[in-house]
C-alpha cells in the first residue's frame, strides 16, 4: 500500500518505525544510552564533520528520540521536530533562535505564565521587547508592528479564557512583513489543530500534557516547516542550551502517543457532555468552550480546529470564596494544574496558574476571580457530572445556611 496520506490515527501509531531493523521488536527499543562507539577512528572524525551521518552523543540525537521526532513531524505536517525536556525548554530554544538583543516579539494578550516570566527575562537581559495586543484583526496586529518586530508568538485557544487567535490572519500580517510565526499548540494537540497548514513557521507543545496524556512526564516538543532550519537548532540553541529530553521520557511519549486520536475523541465528547449539564445549573455564571455554537468565535474555531478537545472554562456565582468552595466540594475531580490527563483536574487560575499576573492585568485578560479551568479527562461523563451535582448541592446548602 501507499503509505503517504496516511491518517493521524495511523501516524501515532506507525510512522518512523520499522520492526525490521530492531529485530522485530513491536516496540520502540529505549536506546538509553549516552553515548555511541565508532567502529574507526575515521568514523569518528566523518560523524563529526557531516560527512557521515549516524550517532555521536545523546545530546545531539538517540534513536528513541528520533522515532518521537519523525512522528511529531507527521502529526504537524512539518518539516523537521525536535524534542525537550520540558514545553518551556522548547519555548525558550525557539525565542533564542529567532531574536537577538535589541529585537521586538508581538505576542497574543494571553499566553502560559513561564513565557510571559521568559519575556520579561529576555526584556530585562538581553533588550527583547515585547507587546501582548489582543490580535482580533489584520489590523490591530499590523499597528502593533514596529521595525524590530521579528516574530509573533500566539497561544491558541489562550489558557485559560479558551479566546481565539485567528491563526490564518496572523499568518497574513507576518507574510506581508517578513515575520516569523510560533503557534503554541499545547491546548489543541496535533490532533485537534496544525498551525503549520495556515502558513505558521514553528509549532510548539507542552508534551506534558495531550501528547503524553498520563500525567507522568514533563517534555516538550518543537516542529518546523523548514527541515534545514530545524536540523540547525538542533546543533546550535539546543545542543549548546541542552535542554534535550531523556531516552526513557521519549520512550513515554511514544507509548502515549499511540492513544492519542482515541483520547482526544473522548476528551472532547466528554467535556460536549459536561457542559450541556453545565449550562443547565444556575450557580454557572457563564461557560467559554471554542466549540459552542453560543461562542461568538464559533466560525474561527471551525476553520483552524477539528474539534473542541477537553478544556472547559467557566465561572461560578460568589467570587473567589464560591470558586474555593465548589472545588474544596469534589471529590472524584482532582484539585490540580497542567491539563490532558485521564484524571480530570480543576485549578483556580487567578491564585494558581495565573497568581503572578498583577491583578489589573489578569482581569483585563478576562481572568475573574470566579473564573475555573476543567481539563476533562477520560472517566464516564456521568460520573464527573455526579461529582458536579453533588458539589453544587453542597453550595446549595452553605448559601442557604448563609441566608
Ligand atoms: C504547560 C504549558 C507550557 C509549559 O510546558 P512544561 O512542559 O510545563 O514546561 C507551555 N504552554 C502551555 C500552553 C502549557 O499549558
């Protein structure tokens, strides 16, 4: 059979992996190893000039890696991937390759605190500004553009208000200007969203989160639309940064993998069942899901994503104490941050994820106290509604009391 095409279901499973030349092993053998003998002195000298390819150092590649690597190419229809060892080693090793002192980076109101931390480092150290503008039109992103402007970087769907960044009108501002475009897609999976098919440079995950999807790893993952470019981070920023991921979290991912059209399938069917009963509840204020037809970025959301995935943000009546108060009353749901593991977790982003954003500005961003963020995971959908019922109950009762 023709093997190009193939679906992403069949990707996760397959791509860059043949059995035949690991001894028929079924799964990807874990080469943990640091370093790699030459059979000659010559060998030697040939992989270290380019001459020869092969294996040097686990710094610079590892066969394990390398299957995570190819695989992640093909989910994001990319050129070239590299692997790190946390989304913010992927995060910080595409800024330093993309920006040098004195440099602008245009990014969207609204992305993971350790970036916004990164910036202001990269602002405070090395004079790499930045502006965080809302990014709703062609237009307000193209006023925002000065002559050191280099790249825009965009989260999409932003965490934790679930707002949309067109990825297409980014894409054609960037076009006009020379710039380069970074998507972070940790929110949306390769599954759900490929930023490089509208026109995006670089796509980045947090492989901690849908990628892995069992909760037990902290890795990131960079994909490119230009094999050269990817090949030359890999020997500049990320061997001499060396925020490489271990054999053995590769080898996680890889097992994770495998499962992830099937998760993200039930992660989003899941999360359509929560908010139907959600929307029912009056102690739900309001509820922000891409997905919702009610969302007024509903057509966006059906142009650069396949599907709503898992995460559900919505607020609750009675400010922070009533945020607090309907967490401290689940039980089945796990009071925790990060997002896409079979458990489902909520966190409290204005005293968790996002306490470190000085309050105006987190409540222009549109982070209330009231506001809560779901990662729905794989459970049955009535046994987490079970769990909301029975926390609203207990709200019922201290209200009443309070009364
Ligand atoms: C978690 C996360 C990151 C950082 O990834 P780590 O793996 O924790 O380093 C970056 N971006 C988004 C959107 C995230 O959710």
């Amino acid at each position: 059979m023709d093997k190009k095409n193939l679906h992403k279901d069949t990707i996760v499973i397959h791509e860059g992996y043949d059995d035949k030349e690991h001894q028929g092993s079924l799964a990807v053998p874990l080469y943990q190893t640091s370093t790699f003998s030459f059979e000659t002195a010559l060998q030697g000298e040939n992989r270290f000039s380019g001459v020869e390819g092969g294996n040097i150092y686990s710094r610079l590649g590892n066969p394990t890696v390398r299957v995570l690597e190819e695989r992640m190419t093909a989910l994001e229809n990319g050129k070239g991937a590299l692997a790190f060892g946390s989304g913010m080693a992927a995060v910080s090793t595409i800024l330093v390759h993309l920006t040098k002192s004195g440099d602008h980076i245009l990014c969207s109101r609204g992305i993971y605190g350790c970036t916004f931390g990164l910036l202001g480092m990269l602002n405070e150290k090395y004079n790499i500004s930045h502006d965080l503008i809302q990014m709703k039109t062609e237009e307000e992103i193209e006023r925002a553009i000065t002559p050191e402007t280099v790249c825009i970087y965009i989260e999409t769907p932003i965490n934790p208000t679930m707002e949309l960044v067109d990825i297409q009108a980014v894409v054609n501002v960037a076009k006009r200007h020379g710039l380069r475009v970074v998507v972070d897609n940790t929110f949306s999976s390769p599954y759900l969203q490929n930023p490089l098919d509208f026109g995006a440079d670089f796509v980045l995950h947090s492989a901690t989160k849908y990628i892995n999807g069992h909760g037990d790893v902290i890795a990131g993952l960079l994909v490119g639309a230009d094999k050269e470019e990817m090949e030359s981070i890999r020997m500049s920023v990320q061997k001499d940064f060396g925020g490489i991921i271990s054999p053995f979290d590769a080898w996680l991912l890889i097992r994770g993998l495998k499962t992830l059209s099937v998760r993200m399938e039930r992660h989003t069917s899941n999360a359509e069942k929560v908010i139907a009963y959600l929307k029912g509840q009056k102690l739900v204020e309001e509820i922000y899901y891409p997905f919702d037809k009610d969302n007024p970025q509903y057509e966006i959301a059906k142009r650069q994503m396949r599907a709503g995935g898992g995460l559900i943000s919505f607020t609750v009546k009675g400010g922070k104490e009533g945020a607090q108060l309907f967490m401290d009353s689940l039980s089945l749901i796990k009071i925790a941050v990060s997002l896409g593991d079979a458990e489902t977790l909520i966190q409290h982003p204005a005293t968790m994820t996002h306490s470190v954003i000085p309050e105006a500005e987190r409540l222009q961003m549109g982070i209330t106290d009231s506001l809560l963020r779901l990662s729905v995971g794989l459970e049955h959908a009535e046994d987490l509604i079970a769990d909301f019922k029975a926390a609203f109950a207990i709200m019922e009762t201290v209200i009443t009391e309070r009364a």
